[in-house]
C-alpha cells in the first residue's frame, strides 16, 4: 500500500486555510495535488468549482453509486506563534505528525487517496463516489451541499456515506445541529468618571487542549469573553473595548482583552461604549440562554461567543451554538434573553439546510464498521461526535451516514498532529469497509 505518511504530509504542506473574515481561502495548489494523484493511477476524477471553492469528485468502479467517501482539505487559521512547530511544515517528533490540518481533516483526504488506489485496482461491480471538498470549516454549502444537489438532480445518491471527518477511532453516528447567533448592538459613546483598567484572559482546558467550539466544556473549560463578561459585571464598569483572538465562529478566542472603566466620582474623565458594556456583560448570561430541544444528545447544548468585531456604527458578536433544535426554537430563546438585557439589540439565527446525524446503533453501515475494525484488531467506540460535518446535508435524503477518523489531538487547537500508527492502519480500514459494504 502506498505511504501515506508521505501524502499526508504533502498535503499539510498546502496552507489551505479557510478565512473569510480575512477573504482567505485555500489555493488552487492542494486540488491540484489531489487531482493528479488519483490522476496518475487511472482513477476518474474531475475537479468542480462553485462560488470560488473546489472540490475533488470522481468515482471507482461500475455500476450504480452504492458507496461515497468523503473529507474535506481545507483548514482553520493557526497561529504561529503558539505553535511549538510550523503550522504548515510537517513535523514527525515521538510518533506524532504534527501540523495544521494533521488530524482535522488531511489524515482522512490522504487515508482516502490511499484507499481508492487499492480499490481502483479491483473489479468492483458496484460504483463508489469520492469527494474532498474545500469549504466545510465554512459551512460546506460550496462543497459537500454542491455535490449533493448534483447527485440528487442525477438520480445518483449513495446508499451508504462514510465521512472521514471523526476523530479518535470512534464510529460516530449521531451529531448536533450547528447554528449562528449574531448579535448587534448599536455603538452609543459617552463620558464617564472613573478609574481606568485592563486585563487580559486566556482560554483555559484542564482536560484536553482542543480550542474547537463543539468540544468546549463550560463547567470545566474557561472561555475569556465570558471570563471578561463576570468581570465587567462583578465590578459595575463599563468597557471602552475589547480585543482578541477572535478567528473564526467555531474557534474558541485564545485570549481576550478588555479595557475597562470602574466608576470613581473623583476619577478622570474617560470615554466609554455604552453600547459594548451591555453587550459584554451580556455574554455570560447568554451563553447559559435555556433552548428548547428536539431529540437527546449526550453533549447536551453548547454556547461559545467566539467572533466579535465592530464598524463604525455597530458591535457584533457571533455565538456557535451547538443542539438538537430548531433555527425557530433558538430564535426564540435568544430573542427573549436578548429583549431583556438589550432592547435595542438585533438577533439573528444563521444555519444551513442539512440535518442532525442520527444513525441507529444497529444500522448495518455501523455493524460492519465494528467487524473491520474488530478484525484490525483496533479499539474503538461508537458514539456521538461533539461538532458537526458535511455529512449532516446527506441525512435528509435517507442516506445511511458515519464518521470517522484516526488519533490525535489539538483539533483547530495548537499544535495539531495525528498519530503516525493511527494514520498508517486508516487506509485500511475504509477500504475494507467499501469492500463490505459492496458485498451487502
């Protein structure tokens, strides 16, 4: 079998990072790479553009499409300077391939690549389609959702889709529903007295470093705006402004730092943002806002303030928002909570088409994952994955759904990596759950 190794870190090499609020997105030279890989081993494949974005799509076999693998390339920023090796240089240190992209989610576009190759080379009486797209750490609507609406418009929808979008060996076979709340607050300015201040918070993890919103813990994780939020609170001030590492809706700020004024009647004369102060001491009332749900999670509901940025008029924050509802549902819980703290402010709830994966334990797309990786001999779990994926736009089409992936860690985090063990025993692994699966 071909060194995937040495794809994977090819493909780290590639900066395909994925950036809107900055008007980043991944170059043209990782699809490249992709597509004349699969290329030069007689594989077809094709290469589709929409609204900027590219994805890689193509199919092995004949027959009708029974089967579809995918993953995505593109990737979140990563900041340099917390990184104890370069982003963007593939690092093997102790068994760990280290790099952006490492595990979330090139290890799977490279265990992929790998697979197809050796399934190219059998007799396959069934078709099995492949796509690694370029926009699912912004949605995926260019991407995933783009291929879906032109499989559905061919009557060529798979029976089975085993997305390489998990992590740590687990079958994952149920995920929430991920959604936007945006908040606005107008800018009102005036001058206070008072003593001035300043103080800087960092995201805290006792457990595991990760910085990805879905796996945030906020009885045991410390998240800074929110840090910021109690403080403002707590000490009546009002906020002349907030900065940080504010980089992207699903990412968790590293750092956030607010400037503040505590009221003195003796104090200097200072201008402030009315308008600001009540939205920071907002925060850690909204991240606690009571959502009606529809179906159980073990995850339960997450609320993370993650992106804040401001015009001349305006401030804006943005909260992911991670639960089994409704964008109704949630429009109405937020509105309530927002009308009470901040009449003036506006709501809004942002999501995408797709649905909740709920993938029945028993399901035969789940029985034969286990068998594979019961006869590898690798441990595993089956379960529920704490973010969502492109696999959500499949399941309203009946479409029988997992996800997977290898170990590692630091998931849009510092010093992401895979294990290197992990990744060589992956492209294995979906082969021979494609073979299964075209024996049923």
């Amino acid at each position: 079998m071909l060194d995937v190794v040495k794809v994977l870190s090819d493909l780290i090499s590639f900066p395909s990072v994925n950036d809107p609020v900055r008007g980043v997105k991944p170059s043209y030279d990782i699809v490249k790479y992709i597509y004349e890989f699969l290329s030069s081993y007689g594989i077809e494949v094709k290469v589709l553009e929409s609204n900027g974005y590219y994805s890689v799509f193509g199919s092995v076999g004949s027959g009708e499409p029974y089967v579809m693998l995918l993953a995505h390339y593109d990737v979140v920023p990563a900041d340099a300077s917390r990184w104890s090796y370069d982003p963007f240089k593939p690092t093997l240190v102790n068994g760990r391939l280290y790099g952006r992209g490492a595990l979330d989610d090139k290890s799977n576009v490279a265990a992929m690549m790998v697979s197809l190759v050796e399934l190219s080379r059998l007799r396959l009486n069934r078709r099995v389609l492949f796509a690694f797209t370029g926009d699912e750490e912004v949605g995926g609507e260019y991407g995933a959702l783009h291929i879906l609406n032109r499989l559905v418009s061919e009557g060529s929808l798979p029976k089975y889709l085993v997305n390489g979008d998990g992590a740590n060996h687990v079958v994952i076979c149920r995920r929430r529903k991920i959604f936007e709340v945006v908040v606005e607050v107008p800018k009102e300015s005036e001058v206070v007295r008072g003593k001035k201040g300043i103080k800087t918070f960092s995201a805290y993890y006792p457990v595991s470093q990760h910085a990805h919103a879905a796996y945030f813990i906020p009885s045991v994780d410390s998240h800074p705006l929110v840090c910021a939020s109690i403080l403002i609170k707590e000490l009546g001030a009002y906020v002349t402004s907030i900065d940080g590492k504010f980089l992207k809706s699903n990412v968790i700020p590293s750092t956030v730092t607010v400037e503040y004024v505590v009221p003195e009647a003796l104090g200097d004369e200072v201008r402030v943002d009315l308008g600001l102060t009540k939205l920071v001491k907002a925060v850690s009332t909204l991240v606690r806002t009571p959502i009606p749900v529809k179906a159980f999670s073990e995850f339960g509901i997450s609320i993370t303030p993650n992106m804040y940025v401001s015009d001349a008029y305006k401030h804006t924050l943005v909260l992911d928002v991670r639960a089994m509802t409704t964008k109704e549902l949630l429009y109405q819980a937020f509105n309530e909570v927002v009308n009470e703290l901040i009449p003036e402010a506006k709501v809004d709830v942002r999501t995408d088409v797709g649905g909740f994966v709920n993938t029945p334990k028993n399901s035969r797309l789940v029985n034969v994952f286990t068998e594979v990786l019961n006869n590898l001999g690798v441990k595993y779990s089956v379960g529920e994955g704490a973010g969502a994926s492109d696999s959500r736009f499949f399941t309203p089409y009946n479409v029988e759904v997992v996800d997977f992936g290898a170990v590692g860690g630091g998931m849009h985090g510092d010093d992401e990596y895979v294990d290197v063990e992990s990744l060589k025993t992956l492209p294995k692994i979906y082969s021979e759950v494609v073979k299964k699966l075209l024996l049923g």
